[in-house]
C-alpha cells in the first residue's frame, strides 16, 4: 500500500507538465569541481645533490677497487634471538661466558670484513717489514754487500743500463701520478669544507621557511571552507523552494517528493493545483466508469466463450472425427481442437475489485473549500536561516581545529631551536677551518715525502743519463754520473725511511674510509642502510618499529625511517610522513557523517493558515491509500483471456484447412468467425478500458525520486569536495617536509661525497705510490752501479 504522500505526489504530476511551462525556468548552476586555489608554499633553496666533476673518475674508480675488495652483500641487522635459534639448530656449544649470538654475529662480521683484513695485514706486514728491511739492507751495504762494495764486475747484463732506466722512468711516472691523485684529493677536499657553510645555512633557511609558512597554509585550509560555503548559499538563493525538501537525504523516498511537490504548490500559481485536484477527480470518476465497463463485460464475456466452447465440442462430435473410414489426419485434428477448448474462457477477474466511491466522495469534499482564497506565500527565510547557521557551525568546528592543536606555539619553539643550533654550529666553523688546515698540512707532508723520494730519482736519472760517458771505465766515471748515482742512493734512502710511515697512514685512512664507504655510504644510496635501522626489536625489544613505539606508543604502526625519508623526499606534508593522525586526527573536525546527514527542519514553515492546512490535510486523507493498486495491477497484467482470442481463432482456422471439405470444415469455419467477432467487439473495449488514468507509472516516480537525489548529493558534494580537498593537502602540500630529508641528504652529500670519497682517493693514490717505492728501490740500486765512479773494476789481458 502506497503512503498518502506519495499518492499526493502522483496526483500533483498530472498537473506538473503545465505547470513547468508556464513557471520561469530555475537557475541551476552546474554541478563541478569546486576551485580551492592552490596552498601557498614556499620555495626550498637547498639542492641536495652533488657533482664531483673531473675527480668523479677517481671517485668511480676507488669505488671499484672497494668492491673487488668487498663484494659480499650488505649485512642486514638481525634480531639476537634469531642467532641463538640458528645455533640452537647447528647444535653448537658455546664455551662458558660466551654468548651464541655474539659468536654468530662476530663471525659475520669478519666474514664480511674478509677483503679489508687481507688488506690490512698486507699493510701491516709492510709497514713492519719495511723499516726491518732498510736497516738490513744498510747493514748489508755497510759490510760491501748487497752492492755497497766499490767494484765494478763484468758480466752478461752489464748492458742492462737503457732496459733499466726506462722500467724505472716508467715507474716514477706512476709514483707522480698517484702523488697527483693524492693532491687532487685533498685539495678537493679542502675547497668542499668551506662548500659546508653554504650547504647549512640553506639548510636552515628552509627550515625556517618551513616553520613560517606552515601556519598560513593551515589558515588557507580554513579560509577555503567559504568556497564550499558560498556554493551552498548560491544554490539555496537560486533554487528557493525545492531545496528545503531535496536537501533532506533521509526523509522518506516517498514522503520527500510529496513535500517538494506540496512547497512547489505554495510558490506557484494556485489554480494549477486546484486543476491537479480537480484532474483527480476525473481520474477517479473515470476509475469508477471503467470498472463497470470492466465488470459487465467480463460476465458477457464469460457467457459467450462458454456458448462457443460449447458449440465446438458439439461440432466436433461429427462423425468424421470418430469414423473409422475416414481420413486419420482429421482425427487427430479433432483430439488438438478439443484439448484446446479449455483455454476458452476469461483470465482476469474484475468483479473482485472494489469500487472507488468512498474516495471519490471525499475529493468532492476537498473541491468545495476554495484553496485559492487561504494560501499564503511561503517564505524562505527560515530554511536559508537553517542551511546557513548549519554550514556555519561546520566551519566553526573546522576552524577550532587549528586552535585545538598548539601549532603557532610548537612552530615557534621549532624556530627558537633551529636559531640555538645554527648559533651552535657557527661557533664550530672556526674549529673546523682550523682543523681543516691541519689535516691538510698533514697530507701535504705525506705528499712531500714521495715527492722527496721522486726529486732525488729524477735528478739521480737526469744526472746519470747527462754525465754518462760510455767510453769511460767505471774507475773514470765523471762527478755529474757519479752525482746521479749518489742522488739515486739518496732516493733509496728515503724510500726506506718514508715508505712504512706511509704505508701505516694509508692502511689507517683505508680501514676507515673504505669501511665507512661500504657500510653507511653504499647502503644508504641502496637503501639497504634504513632496513638495517627499521630492523624489528633492534633498539628496543619490545618496539618492532622504533620511531612509532617512541613517539605513539604504538610500534606496530608502519612509520620506519625508510618510509619518513621517503615521503619527505617526494615533498609530502609532514602530517602523512609522521602519522600525525595519532595525535591529531583531522578526520574528526572534518565528520564526512555530519555533512552527509545535512537535515532541514521544515516544520516551522508556514505554507498554509488553518483552513488550507486541514484541505490539504483532507486532501491527502482522501482514502487514496485505502485503494489496492496490488489487486488492480495484478488483473490488468492477467490480460482478459487465458489465450489470445486473435491467435485461437489463427490456429483453429489453420488446423481447418488441413481437413477435407466437409460439413465439419464449414462448421469449424462458422467458429473461427465467431470468435473473431467476440474478439472485435468485446476483448478490444474491455483493454481499452484497462488502461486507467491512476495507473502512473512507476518509472516516472523514479525519475523524480532520482533527479531530486542527483541534486542533493551535489549540495552535499560541495562539502565532500572540500573535506577531500583539505585530507589531500594537508597530505601532500600542506608542511612539505622536504628540508627535513634535505638534511639528511647534506649530511650524506659532506659524510660521503666531501670526505670519505676525497680521502679514499687520497689514500688510493698515495698507497699505490708507496708500493711502487719498493720496485723503485730495487731499480735504483741497480742502475746505481751505472752512474757511481768505482774503487775498482775487473781487467782481463787480451
């Protein structure tokens, strides 16, 4: 049973056509995506990258040599109870006092320290050996050996001068090379320290841009709220009426129309809506008149199908249906026809339906109050008055957002920080320009002392090869190759005193430049560095994240230092790169549930005085609702027949014709006429009279159902607009985090690319000249004999 409302609704459609056309068009704005402007934001000035230019050669190539050295994958962190299970599976048995995951653990470590080891204790060995062996090798000269004796042999390789003078040319060229390297190194690395105070200073510019702005973006996110605001006030003074009963969302789908239609009549011409009632009227006189049409001829119906029926069955006791001689084909013809008869009677049966007189007589009631005379103009002042106190305390409730959480007071702190640490930090530049200069006097030294050891090789060699007299014996020699010779020695010397100091100094820098390289600068360009601090239960063993257990309490929650960098690398809102949302959860100053419940009390509106109130009332008590539309629906969709008459007579004819001529083929024709007759005069008014003016359809009300929700939901998409918009910004533009990851991007970019890289390649280039020293030595002393006047020399006779 449909509601009075609803019927009301239907009653009032008859006259909406013509109402809609005579009334002035309403303005709609179109639906769309609301506008909010962009959130003012700062510009970082921080470049958080790095080019090392030429020197980046060395760098790549240091970086190789790193990996021959230490191939094996990062280590990731492991939780201790982890190791003890492995021993516990291995079934090994610590000794006493040692623990199973310090074993395991230490035995990773040197299986992944393996490479620097091997190459620590070749520097060891040689900076230990090195000096053992120069005192040795003096000791030796000392007593005419190991070429300290004054004596010129001839052999086979006496010859050998040019062969060797080239290897060890050859030699003192790389020597050059890798000093030059060394200088290289340390003179970028001089020149990027004074790069640090630029690189901090617009560190903390952005950081103050980020402390300054924030505020105003939050101010933004609340000013645009009128935007959203204004849209809903646009649309209420546009479309007056109607909004009060569209706004509603959880009226009933029935009731709601009704009230539309009803506000509709109040700001319209009111003799359109007497017309819709009047209109009623005649529809339900027309209901009464075509259920007696309906009533009678469903019994003169009846009466005629059961004479025909009749009639048949006589017709087909003929003979030649039941002759054995006739023809088998009309036989059968005849057993079809009559099991056919029984569809021949009527299928809807209308005189169970009542008729609408009780109705009828109260709309003759409602028609005699003249409501022209008793309506008054509906104001819509109070439904403006509602929607715009409701959107006002909405924006109310999302302005007190920013003073529910301190962000001013926890901005200006921040800023007095960030100006206590960048104080601080001033304060140490003197410091670090100081200490700066010291280390770079200290590579310098190390520098000059392979360059001593390469000056007196190049003037032993330049000495040597100018004062070279091949036809002088060795006892003649002249001062200038006897000087080159000396000055070789001298290089020897040297290389024996340098070369250990070096070598120890080298080994030092290489076990922590090289480790600092593979275990916090490599990782941290994979990532692999933040898995091994996001390892669960590290820091803490009750924390499987770190970060959220000490700030939330909660480390179940996903907030690892890979997923904060990460964020606010993409300059994401710190609101979403922290989890603020567990402090402070915009979601609950933004109850998406309150703007989709907006409600519009209409019950204060004044449509009507008493009289017109108690006709509208009278109007919609009219008994409408007491009508069975299920019963009429139902005997309408029977149709009138069980079988089409048309379609019976068709295939009654046609089963005829497949009979000889005969008097039962006339008769049967005689039939097939009849029924074409009845069909022609009694089935064809009896449809026409089912076709009842109350019987709307129900897609129309659908329609109306639909476009009044369409609009609702635009009004209520404003809202949404804006929440969406605000949960966005405030996600991804709103506090951009981007300085934060600057930081620490500076903070790798002076680590790793200043220092580590410039002082791996400081010790590349002077560890490879110190190893050539030794090929350099033994070279020396050879090509020493060549030049050095001798005490004696070996004379054969002819």
């Amino acid at each position: 049973m449909w509601k009075p409302g609803t019927l009301l609704l239907l009653l009032l459609w008859l006259a909406s056509g013509e109402l809609q056309q005579e009334t002035e068009p309403r303005r709609l704005p179109p639906p769309g995506k609301l506008n909010f402007g962009y959130v003012p934001a700062g510009v970082y000035e921080t470049l958080a990258h790095y080019e090392p230019g030429p020197i980046g050669i060395l760098f790549h190539m240091v970086h190789a040599f790193l990996y021959a050295v230490q191939p094996n994958a990062f280590p990731h962190g492991k939780h201790p109870q982890s190791s003890s299970r492995w021993l516990q599976h291995n079934k090994c048995r610590p000794s006493p006092g040692q623990r199973p995951e310090n074993i395991v653990l230490t035995l990773q470590a040197i299986y992944y320290e393996i490479g620097f080891l091997v190459c620590a204790a070749v520097g060891l060995l040689f900076t230990i050996l090195m000096p053992i062996a120069g005192l040795f090798f003096c000791m030796c000269r000392c007593c005419d050996n190991c070429g300290g004796e004054m004596h010129q042999r001839q052999r086979k390789n006496a010859d050998c001068r040019r062969q060797i003078t080239c290897l060890c040319s050859c030699f003192h060229c790389f020597i050059r090379i890798g000093v030059l390297c060394a200088y290289a190194a340390n003179q970028n690395l001089s020149s990027q320290v004074k790069n640090v105070r630029r690189l901090v200073n617009s560190n903390m510019r952005d950081l103050h841009t980020f402390a300054n702005d924030t505020p105003m973006q939050i101010e933004y996110l609340i000013s645009q709220y009128a935007t959203a605001k204004n849209k809903v006030i646009y649309d209420l003074d546009n479309i007056g009426p109607l909004l009060g009963g569209r706004i509603h969302d959880q009226l009933d789908k029935e009731v709601r129309p009704a009230l539309d239609q009803v506000l509709n009549m109040a700001g319209v011409k009111i003799e359109r809506a007497i017309k819709a009632m009047r209109e009623t009227k005649e529809a339900l006189e027309s209901v009464n008149a075509s259920l007696e049409v309906l009533q009678d001829g469903t019994g003169k119906l009846s009466l005629n199908l059961g004479q025909v029926r009749t009639s048949i069955n006589h017709t087909l006791n003929d003979t030649d249906c039941h002759d054995e001689d006739s023809d088998a084909t009309t036989a059968q013809l005849c057993r079809n026809i009559r099991q056919s008869l029984s569809q021949l009677q009527i299928s809807s049966n209308f005189t169970r339906l009542p008729d609408v007189n009780a109705q009828l007589e109260k709309m003759n009631d409602v028609l005699k109050t003249d409501l022209s005379a008793v309506v008054q103009r509906v104001s819509m002042n109070h439904i403006n008055w509602s929607v715009t106190n409701l959107v006002d305390s909405i924006g109310n409730n999302i302005s007190s957002f920013s003073k529910a959480f301190p962000v001013q007071s926890c901005l200006s702190n921040f800023t007095i920080f960030i100006n206590h640490v960048h104080a601080k930090i001033e304060d140490y530049y003197p410091e670090i320009d100081k200490m700066d200069f010291y280390r770079w006097i200290g590579c310098i030294a190390l520098c000059c002392m392979v360059v001593l050891v390469l000056a007196f090789n190049y003037l032993g060699l330049l000495c040597g090869t100018l004062g070279y007299d091949k036809h002088a014996s060795p006892t003649t020699r002249g001062c200038i190759s006897n000087t080159g010779g000396t000055m070789l020695m001298a290089g020897v010397g040297f290389s024996f005193l340098f070369s250990w100091v070096l070598m120890g100094v080298v080994t030092i820098i290489f076990l922590a430049g090289g480790n600092m390289e593979k275990l916090v600068c490599e990782p941290f360009h994979t990532k692999e560095l933040f898995k091994v601090v996001d390892t669960p239960y590290m820091i803490n063993p009750e924390w499987k994240n770190f970060i959220p257990g000490y700030m939330y309490n909660d480390s179940e929650l996903k907030l690892t230092t890979e997923s904060l960098y990460s964020t606010c690398k993409k300059n994401q809102g710190i609101y979403s790169a922290m989890h603020l949302d567990k402090v402070f959860n915009i979601s609950s100053y933004l109850n998406t549930t309150v703007v989709s419940n907006l409600y519009i009390d209409l019950r204060g509106i004044i449509l009507l005085e008493a009289e017109g109130r108690q006709n509208l009332l009278d109007f919609s008590e009219a008994g409408l609702s007491e009508i069975n539309y299920a019963d009429y629906l139902e005997e309408v969709n029977k149709g009138v027949t069980v079988v089409d008459l048309l379609s019976f007579a068709r295939e009654l004819e046609a089963q005829t014709d497949l009979m000889p001529k005969s008097n039962l083929q006339s008769a049967l024709k005689g039939h097939v006429s009849t029924l074409r007759q009845i069909h022609r005069q009694q089935i064809v008014p009896m449809e026409q009279s089912m076709v009842m003016p109350y019987c709307v359809s129900l897609f129309t009300i659908e329609i109306a159902i639909s476009e009044s929700r369409k609009y609702t939901n635009t009004i209520i998409g404003y809202f949404h607009q804006y929440i969406e918009w605000v949960k966005t910004s405030l996600a991804m533009e709103v506090a951009p985090c981007k300085p934060f990851s600057n930081m620490v991007d500076t903070a790798e970019i002076m680590a790793c690319s200043f220092v580590v890289d410039s002082m791996n390649t400081f010790w590349m280039g002077l560890g490879c000249s110190t190893l050539l020293l030794l090929p350099s030595i033994i070279l020396a002393v050879k090509l020493a004999k060549y030049y050095r006047r001798m005490d004696t020399e070996d004379v054969y006779d002819e």
